[in-house]
C-alpha cells in the first residue's frame, strides 16, 4: 500500500535548511500519499517545512490551522489546502484532526522540463509569487477537491494502473490552480524568495544544527548575517513566534523522541543532549509541553509498543 502515516517526529525527516528530507513515492512515480491524525501534542502536529514539491491536505474530520508566513487558513472537515513549492508551511489543532494528503513533485505532472506542461503550466505556477497556499472554494472549486480526492483513493487501493488516474487526477487539480492565478503566472519560471523566509529558513537551519549547544538570540541572528532586532522580526513576521520559544520547542521534541529510540539512556543524559542545563529544566519544560514527566512519557511509549 502506498499510504502511510509521517512518523512520530516530522523533524527528524527535515535538513537543516528546514527542508525535507523524506522522499516522496519513488523516483519513477515520485508521489507520496498520508493518512494522518494531528492532535494538540508538540509531537503529533505539522511543524515549519518546505520541500520542493507541491503539497495538498485535504481534511477528513476535525479541525486544522495551516500557517505559511504572514497567513493563517482555519480549515474544516471537507476542506482542501494546496502549499506550493519552496514555501514554508506548518500545521496544528487544539483537539484531533486526521487528514488525506499527497505530496508529489512537479515532474509526475509535466513529464519532464522540457516539455509543454511544464514550459506553459507547471513552472509558471511554482514560481508564481501569488500562488503560496490555496484554500479550494467548497461550490465553485468543489470539483478540483473531488479529483484530489478520487486521487487519493487511487492511489490507496493500487488498482491495476492507478498510476494514470493519479497522474490525470493530479494534473487536472494543478490545472485548477492555473486557471485560479492565470493572471499573475510568470512564464520566465523565475522562483520569487521572500527575504524574511530566506533568513528564517538560514535560522531555523542554525538551530536544528546547534540545538544541543548554548544557543544565544545573537548566535540565531549572526547565522543570517543580522542583529537581534531584526531576527526577532523576521521570526515574529514570518512564523510568528520568537525564536527561543521555538528552540525550545524543537529540543523538547527532540528529548521526547530520545526517550524512545535511546531507551538506555538516562534522563540527564537525554537532557544534556538536547541542550538543558539540567534534568530537572528538561523536565519542567517537558511537562508542560506533555503533561506527563519524561519518565511517565517513556513508560507510555514502551507500553504503547509493546
């Protein structure tokens, strides 16, 4: 079966640019299909992400906020969102929220760079400036969301030539978008980068890389080549929270996944490795994000497997 769930921790499949590193499908059909249940946990969310294929969820039941910079989309059951290439994006819910996605490169679609569909269609798109994140229309977009949809069955079942209906599918959703942003397509197929995400991206990367080492607001901004002043804002421009807050979130999870996967280690050696001072720290700021102390976490974890 070609569906999957993204794994306990997305982080771990992301490079220090903050882009991702899991392929999707294959290299002869490169297409990715995922059935995923998001919850309020830091470890069950969508966290900050690009890659440079184009993605699109589509929501079964429950609620989500999709984020890119500068943008919140509050989506619903029966919702369908599209994130273009090279843009990041995040995902979270106060409750449970499980979700259809598919995430393919442009090429499935076109065939090649050379080609029509990606000289006069696909190229112009991804590099559309206009074109970050689309939420479908529910009436005059309702049939963009059903091919999504019938493309996502197809590639569930693996019927003997799914590949075609996914392809068709998929192209005639791409198409969709086309139409949607006609007048602002760049045929150049120049990429537009935002200078705020581009330091963001340079940032978040510093941090995936240093996360267990002393970590200073000023160490986040020289990885940009900026002062603090203007790392604070583009954090708080582009995603919204400042970048300590984020660090700290990100070595929570990277503790909790250490008590999974290192079940040798101890909890100060968990601690030390993700960055804090201590393991009482470690544990203060672990309950919070978990309501439970990292002992408990890892208990539940090895019952949970076993």
């Amino acid at each position: 079966m070609s569906l999957k769930a993204c794994g306990i921790n997305p982080y771990l499949n992301i490079t220090p640019q903050r882009r991702e590193l899991q392929p999707h499908g294959t290299l002869d059909f490169p297409c990715g299909g995922y059935a995923e249940c998001y919850t309020s946990a830091p470890d069950r969310a969508l966290p900050w992400h690009w890659h440079d294929d184009l993605e699109i969820i589509y929501i079964l039941s429950g609620e989500m906020t999709a984020e890119i910079p500068g943008q919140c989309y509050h989506l619903a059951a029966g919702d369908c969102i599209a994130f273009n290439s090279g843009v990041l994006h995040c995902g979270s819910t106060d409750t449970v929220c499980h979700i259809r996605s598919m995430v393919f490169s442009p090429s499935l679609v076109t065939g090649g760079k050379d080609t029509a569909f990606a000289k006069k269609y696909l190229s112009p798109l991804t590099s559309c400036g206009a074109f970050r994140a689309w939420v479908f229309d529910p009436i005059t977009e309702a049939d963009a969301i059903q091919q999504f949809v019938t493309a996502y069955q197809a590639l569930d079942q693996e019927t003997p030539g799914y590949e075609f209906e996914v392809r068709d599918k998929l192209s005639a959703v791409c198409m969709a978008l086309c139409r949607r942003f006609a007048d602002s397509l760049d045929q150049s197929g120049t990429p537009r980068r935002n200078q705020n995400e581009a330091r963001v991206q340079q940032m978040l990367a510093f941090m995936q890389e240093n996360f267990s080492h002393n970590i200073t607001v000023a160490d986040v901004a020289g990885a940009a080549g900026i002062g603090e002043r203007e790392c604070l804002r583009c954090f708080q421009k582009t995603i919204h929270i400042p970048p300590m807050q984020y660090l700290l979130k990100y070595r929570i999870m990277r503790g909790a996944e250490a008590l999974l996967t290192r079940p040798t280690a101890t909890i100060a050696q968990v601690a030390v490795s993700c960055g804090f001072d201590s393991p009482s720290n470690f544990s203060q700021h672990f309950r919070r994000f978990y309501s439970c102390t990292p002992r408990e976490y890892r208990l539940r974890g090895r019952e949970k497997s076993e």
